[in-house]
C-alpha cells in the first residue's frame, strides 16, 4: 500500500519528530511503502485547512496514494464533521486511513466504527480544552492581567457590588 503521512503539531514548541519516527516503523513493519510525510508544525487541529494537509488532499484527489497515516485521529482533525466529510471522500476515492497509536485501519468494519467513535471524543475533547481556555482567559481580566504580555491593567477604582434593600451602609 502506497501511504501518505500526515503529522502535526499545534505550537512550533512541539516536536513533529516523534510522529514521523511512530509512523515510518509502522511502515517498515507492515510493509507499506511512504509516498511522502507532510507535516504541519505549529497549526491547530480545529481549523480545515492547513497548509500540509492542503496539500495531502491535493494529491490525494489526484490519486498518488491509496492510505493516509497518522499517529492519531485528533491529528486530522477535531471536528466530527470536518472528520465525517473527510472519510466520505476518502471512501469514494479508495483511500484508507491508518491511526497507528489507536490501531484504526479503515480496511475493516471494526476500524470504520472505531474511528467514527474516535472522531466524536475528539471533537468533545476540543471543546472542553476550549471552554478551558475562555474561562481561563476571563479570570486573568478579573484578576487584572491580560494577553500574553501579562502586565498588570492599571487599577481604574475598585468595583463595589450594589447594596441589598435590606443591607444598610455606615459609611
């Protein structure tokens, strides 16, 4: 089988290098030959398109593999239906798709359901790491800090919550 490599990283911190090395052992066991290894390096998995991954579906389009590898599904995509849209097209084009750490191999029906599982834990995990992150964002405001720079706001006054009816002020 002719493989196309898909790795990815979401900051350029990250090391793509471990990806790369899991997927060409995973080649060299199962006797599949690599086509090419794209790599995205510092790009989130919640945006469609990507600059490598652009590229894969190019060529894939026009027919110059027949599998895509990658180290984990949540490296494709996190949305269930950008995942979903993504296997229909494979499917019609004859692709299979290959998750080498999930043991998901789209050339089997148990493979074909695990990655539709797959595909709804990993859009759930992207929302919560989001939800996260907004909370997270909302109380640095509250506490005084903001972006990444992380210098304090000026202090404008304090906020004082309105007085109850039934609380008096003894100012």
């Amino acid at each position: 089988m002719k493989v196309a490599v898909y790795t990815r990283v979401s900051t350029i911190e990250q090391d793509i290098t471990v990806q790369n090395k899991m997927c060409q052992e995973y080649c060299l066991r199962t006797g599949h030959e690599i086509y090419k290894i794209y790599s995205d390096n510092g790009i989130s998995g919640a945006g469609n398109s990507r600059p490598a991954f652009d590229e894969l579906l190019y060529d894939m389009r026009h027919y110059k593999f027949n599998c895509v590898m990658v180290t984990k599904l949540d490296r494709i995509g996190r949305s269930l239906q950008h995942i979903l849209s993504l296997f229909d097209e494979f499917n019609k084009k004859g692709v299979h798709f290959i998750a080498t750490t999930q043991n998901i191999d789209t050339a089997s029906s148990i493979g074909k359901f695990q990655l539709q599982m797959l595909g709804a834990f990993a859009e759930f995990e992207r929302n919560i790491i989001s939800e996260r992150t907004k909370d997270g964002l909302k109380y640095a405001q509250n506490v005084g800090k903001r972006g990444k720079d992380n210098k304090p706001r000026k202090k404008r006054g304090v906020f004082r919550p309105p007085l109850n009816v039934t609380q008096k002020s003894y100012n």
